[in-house]
C-alpha cells in the first residue's frame, strides 16, 4: 500500500524503493492547563505550552504570539507597570 503511494505520488514506480519499517500517525494537539507558575516564577510558551499538528503551521504561529504576549507583560513587570 505505501510503494503503491508513492509511486502514484512520483508519477511512476521506483526500482530503488524499500519500505522498512511503517508507523501510524494520528492527529491530536494538546495544550499546557497552566501557562503561568507563580511559585517557580515560570512561563510557557511556543511548543512548552501547545503542540500542534504540522498541518496548516499553527505551531510557529502561535509561538511567536506567545512570545510576543509575554515580552509586553515582561516589560510591563521590568518597567513596574500595572497590567
């Protein structure tokens, strides 16, 4: 079944083609419950906080919008401001 898909894929069948070893794949993502730590004076963010399934790139979308969300809250903590 995975020679016959890839040769469909190519547009032909290969000689060279071996398949070893095959490994279901099922799409899920999780997401962290907390995102803050008081006690440990931790963050989350990026793939600490969420994974994603590789489609569509959600992963690096939303770690760099926690990065982002978590550098004006860190410079409003440095700069002593009131969130």
């Amino acid at each position: 079944m995975c020679e016959d898909l890839i040769f469909k894929l190519v547009g032909h069948e290969l000689e060279d083609i071996s398949i070893l070893d095959i490994k279901p794949w099922v799409m899920h993502a999780e997401v962290a419950e907390k995102f803050l730590s008081f006690e440990n004076q931790v963050f989350l963010a990026g793939d600490a906080a969420h994974r994603f399934p590789p489609a569509g790139g959600f992963g690096i979308i939303t770690g760099i919008q926690d990065a982002q969300n978590l550098a004006w809250k860190l410079a409003a903590v440095v700069n002593d401001c009131h969130i």
